[in-house]
C-alpha cells in the first residue's frame, strides 16, 4: 500500500521552472555568451506577481541577480531593457518560501510586485557567489504573473460641514446646483466646476424688503434660521456676552498661563526645532537615496566587470 504525498505549491515550484516560462534555460551570459557551466537554481524565485498598468504585451524577466555578504538582489525588466523594478533580501535572515514586496521604477513607478523566495539554504553548493545578467530567453517570467493593474476610482464621499457622506459606488452623476456650471472637457478627460452668476440659476431668496436694504446681514448659522439660532455657553466657566453687534466668549475658570513674550518665545523655539527635524529627514532621504544608488551602481560594475 503506497501512500500519496500532497506537495505545496511553493515546494512544487522549488523543482521546476514557474515562475519563469517553462522553456527558460536560467543560464547567465557573459558578453553575449550563456554561461552553460552555471544555472540559476528552481528553488531560488518560486513565485512571483506584478500588478502593472502597462500593455498587456509587456514581457519580464530577471535581468540581473547577485548574492554575496549575505545580501542577495534581484533586478526585473521588461524586453526593452527598461528595469521594472529591484528587490534586496538578507540572506542570512531569510526563511524558506518567504515573500517579499517592491514597488517600481520609473516609468513603472505605478506598478506593484511580490516575489517569493524559496530554500536558498545551500545556494553556494549551486552558484558562486557574485552578481549574473540574463537576456530574456533565459529567465522570461510566465505570462500569468503580469497582472493588468486598472486604475479606477472606486467610490465617492462628500463631505459637507465637517460631515462625511458614505461611500457612493456604481455610476454617479455630478449635478450642478444654484449658481455653478459643471463643464466637461473631454481633451482633459476633466470635468470643470464654475461658480456663475444669472442664467436661471440663483436661488430665490425669501427677504423682506428692510433686511435687503442692509449690508452684512446674518440670515442662517450653519444652515440654521438666524431666529431659531441660539448660543448656548453649555458649562458654567464659559460666559457668552453680547454688546451691539459683538458675541465675547470668555472663559471665566481659567487664564492663560503664559503672556505674550513667553507664547513668542516658544513659537520661535518650536520652529528652531522644526526646521532642524526637517534638515535630519532631508539628510535621511539623501542618505538613502545614496545608498541605494551605491549597491546598484555596485552592482551594475560588478557586472560589467
């Protein structure tokens, strides 16, 4: 009596060529030349995506791949040459059929992509440590693992006196109310909002002839009827006054605890303080972006050396 053994996806990938098309030969070249003495491993990539807004022609591979000092690097491109993307993992943390996540480069910058590493345990019995190329035919990924990545907008809100509306999905239409002109422009795909005036569009306005000859005149709070409108101090520490046209609102349980020197005094410490933490991200940034630059510059001489 045998006894069926169910093997996981990832295992499965581990000996055989997916993610990579079925036919890669997986051997690196060197000027040109496939370096046959040397073959990328099945176990290294067993799985692999890409959400793109690129043409659904588009064809990736792995066009580089490098391990050395615990560092192992995997640089993806399309069949023109332009890089998609570029992955670094530590090897010496890495645990079998891990996944990892990358955004893309440049004219990709929109795309998303994850990789999944297998049991590279015993890669250097494989591969010498170093960095390898590959032209398209030897590690050209499967077709279905280029995903078509649609951008849509996927619902709408409204937000209206601090209030937020709840999600409006499907077809919706934008309506154009008192005193605005909705204009589409389809050379911009965008739609124009105008605020106007006259063309039947001004809402009748129920005044009696007294309030019309006034200026400045205060008809509703915040949707409210000015006659329906109370304010209402609601706590004992808090006074409400009124004198002419002046609504003071004073706090009668406490006081400031600082005066006017020592408020400007901490508003000039707080922005020293600001503009050093944003003088440190900006060094951050820099220094990431060097670095960055350096494993890759490193990598691409190495390469080419």
């Amino acid at each position: 009596m045998t006894m069926a053994i169910n093997q996981e996806w990832c295992n499965q990938n581990a000996g055989r060529a997916y993610p990579l098309k079925e036919n890669s030969t997986r051997y690196p070249t060197l000027n040109g030349q496939a370096l046959t003495g040397s073959q990328l491993p099945n176990y290294v990539i067993v799985d692999f995506a890409l959400a793109t807004s690129a043409a659904v022609t588009t064809r990736i591979y792995l066009s580089m791949f490098s391990y050395a000092s615990g560092l192992a690097t995997f640089i993806f491109s399309d069949s023109t040459g332009v890089q998609v993307g570029i992955i670094s993992i530590s090897t010496s943390t890495h645990v079998a059929n891990t996944t990892y996540y990358f955004l893309g480069l440049g004219t990709y910058e929109d795309s998303v992509g994850k990789i999944t590493i297998g049991d590279i345990s015993s890669l250097s019995n494989d591969m010498v440590p170093g960095v390898y190329t590959f032209d398209l035919a030897a590690t050209e990924l499967e077709p279905t693992t280029i995903r078509p990545d649609s951008k849509g907008i996927k619902s709408l809100r409204i937000i209206d006196s601090g209030e937020t509306s709840e999600p409006i999905y499907g077809d919706v239409t934008l309506i154009a109310g008192a005193n605005v002109s909705l204009t589409y422009l389809p050379a911009d795909n965008g739609i124009r909002i105008d605020a106007i005036t006259g063309d039947g569009l001004i809402e009748e306005c129920s005044c009696t002839e007294e309030s019309e000859r006034l200026t400045n005149v205060v008809r509703t709070i915040n949707g409210v009827a000015i006659a329906d409108a109370w304010i209402d101090s609601g706590d004992s520490c808090i006074e409400v006054t009124t004198s002419g046209n002046i609504i003071k609102i004073t706090n009668k349980c406490t006081e400031p605890c600082c005066d006017c020197p020592e408020l400007e005094f901490l508003t000039q410490s707080l922005q020293v303080l600001n503009s050093a933490v944003k003088n440190l991200e900006t060094y951050a940034q820099q220094l990431e972006t060097r670095m960055s630059s350096f494993m890759q510059n490193y990598i691409l001489t190495v390469a080419g050396a």
